[in-house]
C-alpha cells in the first residue's frame, strides 16, 4: 500500500470516528431558540398527538459512545488505519497463511498418496473421485456445471469428445496449463461462401434436414481451401490444434445453421484458465482423475 493512499484511508477512518462524536454532541446540547425542555415542538398530527421537546435517552447516547471506543479499539489491536498494522500482528494474508499451512499438514499426505498414483488407478479408486468431485465442484463447475456437462462455449466433460485429447495426460496438460482455443473469423470470405461452408459442415456431421445440398457442395472447395488446415481434410480435427472434430455433431457454441454460420463468420475464442500455480499438481492429479472417470464407457 503506498504512503497515500495509508494517509487517504487514516484521514477517512479519524475524521469519520471524530465526526460522529462531534455529531453526537451537538444534537444532545440544547440549542437557541428551542422550546423549554418537556414542552411542545408545534408538530401536531391527528389533532392530539404532540412532539415534545425531551432529550434523547441517555442510555442510546452511551451506545453511540460505546461505539466510538470500540472503533478506536479495533484499530489499535487490528490493522484499520492504511499500512499501520495493529498490536496483535494480525493480518488476512496472515491467517490465510496459517489455514492454508494446516489444511495442507492434514490433507498433505492424503494428496500425496493419489499424486503418485496414475491418473487411470486414481480414477478407479471411490476415495480418489470423490475427493477430485469436491475439488471440481469448487473449481470448475461454474464453467462447466456441477455436472459436468458444460454449457455452450464451456466442453461436455462427461462425454467421449475432447478438443485437445482425452488421455489421462491431455488432460491433466490441459488443468495444469490452461488452453487457449481460436477459430479465426471468415468474414471476408463474403457470405454467400460462410453460408455455403456451413452446409457443408453440417453435412460432415450427417446432417440432412435444413441443409441445401447444392450449397454444401459448393461450400466443400472453400472448407478445402481455408477450413483443412485445422479440421483436415475430412473434418475430424485436430487435438494438437484444439481445432474440434465436425464429424460427430458435438458442438461446442451450437449446431443449427444459424450458428454455425456465426462461428464461421465472427470466429471464436475460448480460454481455459491453468490450475498449476493455484491448485499444485497433487490437487490437479485428483481432478484429472474425477474427469477421466466421467468418459470412461460413454460413447
């Protein structure tokens, strides 16, 4: 915190607590001009209920005090003015430090023990997968779903489609270090060719209904042209690239017409957070593990 803004936050903290003692004072003294103590203000309402001129309970004037020593208090044992810390030595990233430190003395060894096991082992082991679903539930489900079935730009997780692999490796490569995906825009291909790409990579998914097969044709030497390089020639994709498989009519952003020529058109980008630094490797051997569990079997 530099010195400014320490001095800013002192100046607001004193000044606010030194106000509302002066505030408090000024409103419990009486002032000139008012009425006699115990006597009628002038404010009448429903013809018969009066305001009296009474002084405020001595009692709700101590509590305001209270609060006052209370503020200067806190700020003498914790650290409530700017950089100065308080007597006690506390500090947030202090007590983060110590839970932290006795989260990973208890739960140490246990990460350890499945960190050194393989990624398909750990995934057959109930303890393993539990422990990797309570991590995902707190990392990864609001992008994902707490079931793990994604959402439109964020993958299925629990199906057997993966944009960058779906061994136990490429997917513990993709927690630890993040991806980066990009589908570079078509735009200036004119529309009539994004329209006509579009119909035919419906027809690479075996889609029939809603697709003009005099498009599609046209569109398959424009795919060739600027689509192969990252699907292939075929459409299959490309795991070292990201680029999805268009054969299997999974679709990550969606797969009507509509949108298929806006992928194709405005491009995409989509970006997987690392874990590494945030979650270590023995934390990230657990969630590969649940994930790896959720495909296994499915088609």
């Amino acid at each position: 915190m530099s010195l400014t803004i320490s001095l800013f936050i002192i100046l607001i903290v004193v000044g606010n607590t030194l106000a509302m003692w002066w505030l408090i004072r000024w409103t419990s003294k009486p002032k000139a001009g008012e009425v006699a103590q115990g006597e009628a203000t002038g404010h009448v309402w429903d013809g018969d209920l009066k305001e009296l001129n009474n002084p405020m309970p001595r009692w709700w004037l101590w509590m305001f005090y209270l609060t006052i020593v209370f503020t200067g208090l806190y700020v003498v044992l914790y650290p409530g003015l700017g950089s100065l810390g308080g007597l006690l030595g506390w500090s947030q990233q202090g007590q983060w430090n110590e839970e932290v430190a006795e989260a990973n003395a208890k739960y140490g060894p246990l990460y350890a023990k499945y960190a050194a096991m393989e990624i398909p082992a750990a995934a057959r082991d109930p303890q393993a997968v539990k422990m990797g679903q309570r991590l995902f539930a707190t990392y990864c489900s609001s992008c994902h779903g707490s079931d793990a079935h994604g959402a439109p730009g964020f993958p299925n997780l629990a199906d057997n489609d993966w944009l960058w692999g779906g061994e136990p490796a490429q997917i513990e490569a993709s927690i630890l270090g993040g991806r980066a995906g990009m589908m570079p825009a078509w735009k200036a291909l004119g529309d009539q060719k994004v329209e006509e790409v579009a119909h035919y990579v419906l027809t690479l998914a075996g889609r029939r209904d809603g697709v003009d097969a005099a498009k599609a044709e046209a569109g398959k030497a424009v795919f060739a042209q600027t689509c192969a390089a990252c699907h292939g020639a075929e459409g299959k994709g490309n795991p070292l690239l990201g680029a999805p498989n268009l054969t299997d009519n999974v679709w990550l952003y969606g797969g009507s017409l509509k949108t298929v020529i806006k992928t194709i058109a405005e491009g995409r980008q989509g970006q997987m957070p690392a874990h590494r630094e945030f979650l270590g490797a023995e934390k990230v051997r657990l969630l590969a593990a649940y994930v790896y569990s959720l495909s296994q079997g499915k088609p």
